[in-house]
C-alpha cells in the first residue's frame, strides 16, 4: 500500500473549523519521516497548516540525523522505509537518548497502513509509543498525536 489518503482540500478546510478547539494548543515541532514522497507531502502540508513547524525526511537514517540535531515534540514514523526502517531507527534514538542524561525522551508515533493488533505490539515494544494508521484522517491526526505524547509523558 504505502498511500495515506487525504480528503479534499475543501472537505478539510470545512473540518478545519469543526476541529479547532481540539486542535488548539502550543504548535508542535514534529519530525515526519515517509518514504513515500506523496504521503510526506501532504502531511507536510496538513500539519504545517495547522501551525505546527514540520522537519520531513525520506528514510530512518535521515531521522535519526535530524533528531540528533535538532529538538522535537513529536516524532511521526513510517515503518517501512529504505536504507533504515521505522523500528531500527527508533531504536537508535532511544539508543542515543540513553546517552544523553539530560533528555526526556521524545515520542514517537508510528504510522502505518497495517492494522495487525500483533505488529502493533511489536512498534510499542520497539519503543514507539503510539500508532496512528494510515490513512491519515484530516479530522483526528493533530488531537491522536497530542493524546499519544500528553499519555507519553504524564
Ligand atoms: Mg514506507
């Protein structure tokens, strides 16, 4: 599969209004990582639209780059990707975060097309620490990541 469908333009913008409260609070500073460039594009857009500030990358080794570089809310991860999967690149932050005493670990949220409650499992167990599937729904994405990292880190 590896296609995240978007509602229309104009659906979202109707959506927009309907989901603002849920929306609201501080603009996230997110780490998206897909290899597949339409799906990193549009949700690129979406996110960025809604205020929040968007690092894009095309594979788990530039994730993990930018997360040692930079400082993020959120991570948002496809799993299967090229030269470095979702789960060895989520091992490598947790790896890195390890190291680095001052640092509160950082969510991240995998994104996936595959529903199998017992792959779910392998993600969390891997140390991501929540799952939103594929397609992405305009309506809900923004309040399932601030629910996931607000559960995260409480
Ligand atoms: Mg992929």
């Amino acid at each position: 599969m590896g296609i995240i469908g978007f509602m229309n333009e104009q659906n979202s913008d109707n959506l927009n209004k309907d989901n603002k409260k849920k929306d609201l609070g501080p603009p996230l500073k997110i780490l998206l990582a897909d290899d597949t460039a339409v799906n990193l594009a549009l949700a690129t857009k979406l996110l960025k639209r809604r205020g929040h500030e968007i690092t894009a990358v095309e594979n788990g080794l530039l994730a993990f780059e930018a997360f040692k570089e930079g400082s993020f809310d959120v991570v948002l991860m496809d799993i299967h990707m090229p030269v470095m999967d979702g789960l060895e690149s989520t091992s490598k932050i947790r790896e890195f975060e390890a190291s680095e005493t001052s640092r509160p670990p950082t969510t991240i949220i995998a994104m996936t097309a595959n529903n199998e409650q017992s792959d779910h499992e392998i993600y969390l167990n891997s140390g991501m620490n929540g799952i939103i599937t594929k397609p992405l729904e305009i309506k809900n994405v923004v309040s399932q990541i601030r629910e996931i990292i607000t559960n995260f880190s409480s």
